[in-house]
C-alpha cells in the first residue's frame, strides 16, 4: 500500500494547526521517489493527523481509545457540518480511491466508498470475490479494505507505527499468537477451529439437554416407584370390601324396618296431641293477659313515682339556687376586698408616674449621646487604618524609587568606565547612550523621591490626629453600656407605675360594688340557703296525695295476681290428666340410624370401587416401570456416545487454536524470523542486541505453560533482560527491527520440542545463543536454567522502547517477505522520543536498512529532532504550508481592501 494523494477537509488538527479548513497533499510531487520522507513542522501543526489518514482503514490510531470496532469515531476530530477524506492509494499495481464523509449536520452519518481505476480510465465500486460491493456503508468498506490489505490489527501493528502504540511487550499470550497466526497465513485453521469449537459448544448445550432428559427420567422413575409402593397388596383388598358392602347393605334394611313401625305410632297419637295442644293455647293465652294486667299496674306505679322524683327534684333546684346566689355574693365580696387591698400602692404610683416619665426621657438621651460617641469612633478606627495602608503604599512606593535611583546613578557613572568615550564610535555605542539616558532620568527620580517624602509627612500627621480623637473616645462603648442599662431600668419603673396607677377607676368601683353586695347578703335569708329549709305546705300536700295512690295500687297488684293462679291451676290439672305423649326423639333417632346405614353403604360401596381401582393401577405402573427401563438404557447410549464426541471435538478445537497447529506453524517460522532479525541488528545497530520471544514461561511450581515475553541479550555486559527492563530508546531500537523478525532463539544442537525440525545456524552476536544453550522448551523459551536471561517487562523504559521499535519492523519483514502480503510504504510517528543523539542516527540508519531488507519503496516518518529530518531524502513541511496560507489570507484581505 502507497498513498498517492491526500485530501482532508474539515478536520480539526489540519484547521488548528495551519488555519485552513481544507489540506491537500500530493505525496507523488513532495516524494519525488525518496526514500526517506520526514514529515515536519511545529507542535500542534496537524503531522500527527495527516500520517494517521494516510491509510485506508477507518480509524486514526494515534486517536483511538482501543483497538477494534467502537474505539474510535470521526465525529470527535471534525469540525465542519460535512467533512471529507479522499485518499488515492496504490497496492499490487492498481489505483485505489478511498472517500469517507462525515456529516454532523442534523443526525450523524458516516459515509465510506472504495473506488478502483478501471481499465478505461474511470473510477469504479471495488466488488471482492464473495459478490462484497463498496456502497457507501461503513462494514461493507471496512470488508473491502480487509480482503485487500489484511486485518487492521496486523497493518498498524507491523507497517504502521502510531504515535502512542501499544508496545509489543504488552502483548498477552492470546493476542500475540493471533498476530503471527495472520503473518503466516493460518486464518483458515483458526477458522476451522472456530468451527470445531462451535460444534463442541452445540454438542455441549445437547448433551445438557439429553442430560435433563435422563434426570427426568429418574424423577418418573421415583414418582412410579412411590406411587406402586403406595399400591402395594390393593388385589387382597378388593374381598374385604366385598364383604363390608354386604354387611352394610344388611343393617340399612334393619332401620327402615324400625324407622317404619315409629311412624305407625305417631300417627295413632295425633288426637290426644291435639286436646293437649289446644289446653296449652289456652294457658298461654291466660299468662298474656295476665303480663298485660301486670304492665298496666306497673306503668301507673311508675307514674307515681316520676310524679314524686319531679316533687324531690323541685324541691332541690330551689335550695341550690338559694345556696348559689348566697355564694356568688360572697365571692363578689372577696374580689372587691382584694381590689381594695391595693389602694395604697395605686395611690402612690399615680404620685409618682410623671417624675419616672421624665427621668426614661433623660436616660434616652444619654444614650443618643453615647452611641454617637461610639460611631464617631468607629470612623477613627476605619480612618487609622486607612491611613496606615497609605504609608504602607507610600513604603513600597519610596523603595522602588530609590532603587531606580540607585540604577541610574550606577548607569550615569558607566560613561566614565566606557572607551568608546571620545572616539568616533560613541555614537553607535548603545552602553553609551544608555548612561546618558538614565543621566536625564536621574532628576525626574529623585522629584519623585521627594514628592513621597511629602507625602508620607502629610499621611503621618494625619494619623497623629487620628489616634489623638481614638483615644480620646475609648471609654465611649463602656458609657454606652452603662446608659442602655440605666435606661432599660427607667424604662421598666415608669411602665410599672403607668398600670398600677390605670387601676385607679377599678378601686372606686370595688367600693361601690362591695357596698351593693353587703347590702344584698343582709337581706338574704341564710336559713333558705341552706340544707335543712323546710317544706312548703304545696309540697306538703302533694307528697301526701302520692303515698295515697301508691297503697292503691297494691291492693289491685295482689287481687290481680289471686285470679291468674286459679286460672293456671285449672288447665294444668286437665293437662295433667292427659296420656303422655308421642317421643319424637326415637323417630328423629330411627331416621337418623338410617341415614348412618345410608352413609355407610355408599362408603363400603366406594372402598369396594377404590379397590378394584387401585388394582388395576398397580398393573398399569408395573408395564410403564418397564417402558421406562428401556427408555433410560436409549438416553444413557445417547450420553455416553455424546460425551465421546464432545471430548474429540474439544480436542480437535485445541489442534486447531493459537496452542496447537498454529503454535507449530510459528514454531517452524523462527529460522526465518531469527535470520532477518540478526542481519538487522548487526547491519544496523553491531552485535550488541539480540532479541528472543517466549511462548512458554515456568510457573511457581516449575511447570511450563503457554505465555509470552521478549527477551534481549545485550552482547556489551552478556546479560539478557526483558524489554519492560530497558530503556525507551533500546526498546524503540529493537521494537523498529522485531517487527520485521522475531528471533528464533532454540538450541543450534537440539530439535524445536513443538516442530521436531532442527533450526538453521544462527548469526547472533557472540554470547547469545550460548546464554540459549540449555533452553529446550520451545520456541523462544528460555529454560530455567538459561543465564543472566530477563523478560522484556524488566528492562528500563529507554530501552524498553527500543526494542519495541525494531519487533515492529521485524514483523513487517516477515510479512513482506514470507507471506505475500506486501506493502510498499512504512509509517512512523516520533518513534525516536526517547533515544539520544547517537542512537537516532543509527535509528535512521536503521530505517535505512529496513528498506532495503524488505524491499520497501519509502518510509514517510514524522520527528521532532531537525537533525534526523535533514538526514532525510525529502521533507514535508507544515509549517511552510502555514506561512502560505497565511500570506493566501493576506492577499485576499489586501484584495478586498483596494
């Protein structure tokens, strides 16, 4: 892949950075079939989102939170209501136009087309193998640009290097092998493992299925099992109810028989019962009158009674009003003597009511005065301070002066000590002409000098008085307080004398009123008040009158009473002489026993039904016991053959994933990728680095297991470490080289334990492979026992960072040169940060190199270092584009001006 050309428009680091809403770049021109292209220019001048659109891909990957789907949107880097990206490109000899349209006008949309040069010269849709055409969705484009370039992962992780990648190093176990899986071509077997995988999880959720099935089976087979052991001995039942039906069929006939010969003899009892029936009437009819008799007699005596109840009650209320009047008039008397009781103290305060009104008056205006004294105060504190703020301003004022005095004194006396005095270059000297500048400055400084002396003067005798004034008035909030006390307490007195002395009227009436009420208590006789008044001769004559009738009425009571118990006594001799009458209760006992033989019949008659029912289950569940015996030898083949498959298919699913045909596969390519990577470090960088990858680590327990780490053996110290221990320019150094080859790092002597071939000679510096020597474990796995080895998540940053760089060009080697996926272009931003000035010639060296290994056109690159963008074969520079585009601006104001 080669950008050809490049237009962006509306994106917001192109409008920040050169201040124009449009960017055009024809990187055939600015090239001119360079090598090296170092894109350049100031911070922030939009480099960074120029080479992040330099692809084809969807994303900006210097930008982008994540990698994968949803970690990156064009809407956060566009600023216009419809933005564009429009890139040719060219890959494997045809011309290729990507366009992608951001609208944020309304609702957002992005759109994406991929365009191919057709033969007559047009630009056509890309239309893949599968029937995939480019119509403008996003995933059809993304489809596209993959079946043409390869997955995104593998593009930005070996070809291009964004600006705050993620380092190799980082790389889990999982994520590595599915990128060297992509280098070598082992997508198809990834997929079939996918296949197989998905098969074991479709025979997994079946065999859950038949699984539930068989646990269903066996709660049938409980369920059957309890219910025969509920039926258990129901044939030897069925003869017993036989014979209970018969026995109860036998007494039901007993009853009725019985129940028959009862109703025989009621019947022959119904005259007797009527004569008996009739004779109760008539004494029920006796004793009704005889109740209305009886209530007549008590609703007279009642009558009497309220008559003598209503002459008590009279009697009463006439007393307790009497009593009441007596009582209210010695109350009124009490309350006009405790009224009276006062008169001296009233008298007194009407005396002397006007002296403490005047005297409230005076205290309030002692404190009028004070609270005045006390303001007044307050603004010599307020103008005190003040006034100390001004000497303070006038201090610092008087310090600066002098010190620009001082400086121009000490500039005035430079004209004696300068030897251009008198000479013809007096004139031109600018220490001269400064001395005499601050000559004429030095009077205007010491007036001001003086002209703040004044002042302070001025400001300080002015505090003087002020303080005099504060000090005179500092006893002012005590006076205050004692005035305010002083005047509360006259405040208090003249309103204590005002309402003793408004009760003036009051005593005059109670003396009136206690004359009124002697008055009345001595012509009040106390005898009627009291509780032993005596009767009138009215009251006299009525309670007479009510004892009269009362004797009446008991007269009446007793004949009354005489008559109904000779009346009573008559009819109950009659009754007497009657047979006795008809028992119901046997009949009602009879019936009942019928009922019960009834009852029981239908019972006996049940338990003979429910018998023979149940022995017709029992042989029912003994056939469905057998059924389902058969059932559950089916369902338990079925397991067991499930099971079987499921353990192959998971089997073959591991062959087919990162740990089984790939993980060979990547074994057999380490000769190759240990070749490229030491003809890259040793034509780049000497025979100081060489670089291992391992896939298997050893657990605490000494195990081995499936991991991930890089290794480098530093040639200078004969140490190896880990690149997370080195420093960030080593670890870019390397990282630039890796990516291109991975070092095959397994003894020269011993077979690869994974591929069983023996690896070709290795061309590391002299120590590395040696430090390998006991490494059996794989590819790129360092033994236990290897020496002075250390994982790349150990080293320094520095080094770290150089390392990352060259994996990254090892891989993109590889691709180039293995897997017949080419791109002709590489890309790199800032990835020479944190080397020094040494090592980023030899970094360039290195690019250098690259190319010519893999064969690559050019490199466009971006750097902060000027020298390394000289070292380059051509330069893009921003900030020229800005200086025109600016002078464009200009013009067009100059323009509209004429």
């Amino acid at each position: 892949m080669q950008p050809l050309t490049l237009t962006l428009k509306g994106f917001r680091g192109i409008r920040d950075g050169l201040g124009r809403d449009t960017l055009t770049l024809d990187f055939e021109r600015l090239a001119d079939g360079a090598q090296l292209i170092a894109i350049a220019g100031a911070n922030g001048r939009g480099k960074t989102t120029v080479m992040d659109n330099m692809h084809p891909y969807l994303t900006m990957p210097s930008r982008a939170a994540v990698a994968g789907p949803g970690g990156f949107s064009y809407y956060d880097h566009v600023c216009l209501p419809e933005s564009e990206k429009d890139l040719t490109w060219a890959h494997e000899g045809r011309s290729y136009r990507s366009q992608v349209v951001v609208r944020l006008n309304g609702r957002r949309k992005t759109e994406a087309f991929l365009f191919v040069l057709a033969e007559h010269g047009a630009w056509v849709p890309v239309v893949l193998a599968d029937g995939t055409v480019s119509d403008g969705k996003v995933d059809t484009y993304a489809r596209c640009v993959e079946a043409l370039c390869g997955p995104a992962d593998t593009f930005f992780t070996s070809v291009f290097s964004a600006q705050g990648k993620r380092q190799l190093s980082t790389y889990r176990n999982a994520e590595i092998k599915t990128l060297l899986a992509d280098l070598l071509g082992q997508e198809e077997i990834r997929v079939i493992g996918q296949k197989a995988g998905e098969t074991a999880r479709l025979l997994k959720a079946g065999l859950v299925a038949i699984r539930h099935e068989s646990l269903g089976l066996d709660a049938e087979h409980n369920r059957l099992a309890a219910d025969r052991l509920r039926l258990d001995g129901a044939a030897g039942r069925v003869e017993p109810a036989v014979a209970a039906l018969r026995a109860a069929q036998l007494a039901l006939e007993v009853g009725q028989s019985r129940h028959i010969t009862l109703v025989a003899e009621r019947d022959q009892s119904k005259a007797t019962e009527a004569r008996r029936a009739q004779l109760h009437a008539e004494r029920q009819l006796l004793l009704a009158r005889g109740t209305e008799a009886t209530q007549a007699l008590q609703g007279r005596e009642q009558g009497e009674r309220a008559r003598l109840q209503g002459l008590e009650q009279r009697i009463a209320q006439r007393r307790a009003q009497a009593n009441a009047r007596w009582q209210g008039l010695q109350q009124s008397r009490r309350q006009c003597l405790a009224t009276l009781a006062l008169s001296g103290v009233v008298g007194r305060a009407v005396t002397r009511q006007p002296l403490a009104t005047r005297l409230q008056a005076l205290r309030s205006g002692q404190v009028a005065v004070c609270r005045q004294q006390v303001q007044r105060l307050a603004h010599c504190q307020a103008a005190e301070k003040l006034a100390e703020q001004k000497l303070q301003g006038i201090d610092r004022e008087a310090g600066k002066a002098a010190l620009r005095a001082e400086e121009l004194a000490h500039r005035f006396g430079l004209t004696r000590e300068v030897p251009c005095t008198g000479t013809d270059l007096q004139g031109q000297c600018k220490l001269l002409g400064d001395a005499r500048e601050a000559q004429s400055l030095i009077p205007s400084a010491n007036g001001q000098i003086a002209a703040l002396a004044r002042d302070k003067a001025q400001v300080q005798d002015e505090l003087a008085a002020i303080r005099q004034q504060r000090d005179a008035l500092q006893g002012a909030p005590q006076a205050l307080r004692l005035a305010e006390r002083r005047e509360e307490a006259a405040r208090e007195r003249a309103s204590r004398f005002a309402l003793l002395a408004a009760k003036a009227a009051e005593m005059a009436q109670a003396e009136s009123t206690l004359a009124r009420v002697d008055r009345e208590l001595a012509a009040l006789d106390l005898t009627a008040a009291g509780a032993d008044c005596p009767e009138t001769p009215d009251e006299r004559a009525e309670r007479q009158r009510i004892a009269a009738a009362g004797l009446e009425l008991s007269e009446e009571r007793k004949l009354h009473d005489q008559r109904l118990q000779e009346g009573l006594g008559r009819i109950d001799a009659l009754l007497a002489a009657l047979p006795a009458p008809f028992d119901d209760r046997r009949l009602l006992a009879a019936a009942q026993a019928v009922a019960d033989a009834r009852q029981a019949v239908a019972a006996a008659d049940r338990a003979h039904l429910a018998a023979a029912r149940d022995a017709q289950a029992l042989d029912a569940l003994s056939q469905q016991i057998q059924s389902l015996a058969q059932r559950r030898v089916q369902v338990d083949a079925r397991v067991a053959h499930v099971e079987a498959e499921l353990g192959g298919w998971n089997l073959f699913a591991r062959c087919m994933s990162n740990d089984g045909l790939i993980a060979l596969a990547i074994d057999d390519a380490g000769p190759t990728l240990s070749g490229l990577a030491n003809d890259l470090l040793l034509a780049c960088y000497g025979p100081r680095f060489t670089v291992s990858i391992h896939t298997l680590v050893e657990t605490g327990k000494g195990e081995q297991r499936e991991g991930f780490d890089i290794v480098v053996h530093d040639g200078e110290s004969g140490e190896s470490k880990s690149v997370g221990l080195m420093s960030g320019g080593e670890r870019v150094w390397i990282s630039c080289r890796s990516r291109h080859e991975i070092h095959y790092a397994e003894n020269p002597d011993m077979p690869s334990p994974r591929s069983g071939r023996r690896p070709r000679p290795c061309n590391c510096a002299a120590g590395a492979c040696e430090a390998m020597r006991h490494n059996t474990s794989g590819f790129g796995t360092m033994s236990p026992d290897a020496r002075g080895g250390k994982s790349l998540s150990l080293m320094s940053g520095g080094e770290r960072t150089f390392i990352d760089a060259c994996l990254t060009r090892a891989v993109a080697l590889y691709l180039a040169q293995n897997t017949g996926r080419r791109f002709d272009t590489l890309f790199s931003d800032e990835a020479d940060g944190p080397l020094d000035p040494e090592h980023k010639r030899m970094f360039m060296a290195m690019k250098r190199e690259v190319l010519q290994l893999g064969g690559y056109r050019q490199e466009f690159f971006i750097t902060q270092t000027p020298h390394l963008a000289t070292m380059a074969d051509a330069i893009i520079d921003l900030d020229a584009m800005q200086v025109d585009a600016l002078r464009d601006v200009a013009l067009v104001a100059e323009e509209a001006r004429m």
